[in-house]
C-alpha cells in the first residue's frame, strides 16, 4: 500500500480536471484510512500541502473530498499540529 502514495499524490495538479483531482483525493482518503504507516507515508511525500490547497477550492466536491482526508490523516499528531498552526494563521488573516 505504501508504494502507491506518491503516484496518487502526484496526480494533484491543478492542471488536472476536477474528476481526477477528486478521484486522488478520494483514493488519498481511503489510504489514510488504511493504518498510521500509511498516513506517515502521505506526510513525508508532502501530502498535507497537496491536500490542504484543495480544501479551499472554488469547486465544493474538490473542498469535501480534501476535508474528508484531512479527517482521516489528523489521528496523527504531525497533522494535529499543522492544522493548528494553518488555523491560526487564518485567524491572524481576519485581524
């Protein structure tokens, strides 16, 4: 299973359609949801920012799909604290 991480991330490319995008994201989520080697494995190979950018998308599908993966991958306490620091920064933005 780990070995499929960085092609699926590598698929995320805003060149992409919206489906294929979606489809990475959805294949991403069902891997995370697999064991803590794997989410481990989509943080080293820079899965966070990939999926992060796509949960402020203009297409909602591409916003749920990458929410629902971040869901999956915040059991791990890498994740916990970069989801912090993200929120936090979006806060100091409405100041």
């Amino acid at each position: 299973m780990l070995e499929l991480v960085r092609p699926i991330i590598k698929l995320l490319k805003v060149e992409h359609t919206a489906l294929e995008n979606f489809e990475a994201l959805m294949a991403l989520t069902n891997l995370a949801s697999i064991g803590e080697n794997v989410r481990k494995r989509i943080l080293k190979e820079d899965g966070f920012s990939n999926i992060e950018q796509y949960m402020f998308e203009e297409h909602p599908m591409l916003q749920r799909a990458a929410t629902e993966c971040m869901c999956n991958l915040v059991i791990q306490d890498q994740v916990r604290y970069l989801v912090l620091i993200v929120m936090c920064y979006l806060l100091f933005l409405r100041l």
